[in-house]
C-alpha cells in the first residue's frame, strides 16, 4: 500500500512532465519508504530500474547492463563500459523520454570511482 507520499509523488510527475532534462536526487534515513515512491512514480513509464549492490564493479555493471537492455531491447546485453551504456541511454532519450533510476548508488560509486 501507498501511503502519505502524494506531494512527494507529485512533484515528481511535474519535472517528468516538464519539457526539460532533469537529474532528480533522492536521499534520506534507511527504510522511509525511498524506493517505495520511486517504484510508484515509475509506473506506466518508460523506465531502467536499477538497483546497486554491495559487490564488485563487474556484477553491478553486468546488472546494470542487464537492466538497460531489458528495458530499452528486449534482450541483454553487456556494454563495454559504463561510458558506452550512459551514452547509448542518453540517444535513446533523444528520442523518446526514458527514466533512469539508480537506487543504491553509493554501491556502484564505491565499486567504481569513475562512476562517481
């Protein structure tokens, strides 16, 4: 159930309806319900979900990788390198308007500095 997020929820379709790039940042205290409303704004849209994980840089990027091709081919596959897959992301969104969450990021900074 979702519950007492409705301002939160509705200024986050607001920048998604807006006619411009956004980057949106959302931190906060463990268990308050952060990816709860992400996975709610992200219904009915065009959408990477992708969670970090406490692991080495090769499985969050395989993971990554994962969820991008899932989304965006139907199919996996594995970029060559976070470079490559941000900027095969970023043509794509030329073209139509595409959400991409990275939840847990502080996991894939830690494996990755060039990430950061």
């Amino acid at each position: 159930m979702f519950v007492g997020r409705e301002d939160e929820l509705k200024e986050l379709n607001n920048r998604y309806n807006s006619d411009k790039f956004e980057c949106i940042i959302i931190w906060g205290r463990r268990r308050v319900g952060k990816t709860e409303l992400i996975s709610k704004f992200c219904e009915n849209k065009k959408a990477i979900f992708f969670t970090g994980i406490e692991a080495n840089d090769e499985i969050n990027f395989q993971n990554f990788s994962n969820s991008v091709s899932k989304t965006l081919l139907n199919t996996e596959v594995l970029f060559e390198n976070w470079e490559k897959a941000f900027s095969f992301i970023g043509e794509k969104a030329k073209k139509e308007r595409i959400l991409l969450v990275m939840d847990e990021y502080p996991y894939v900074a830690e494996s990755n500095r060039t990430v950061s």
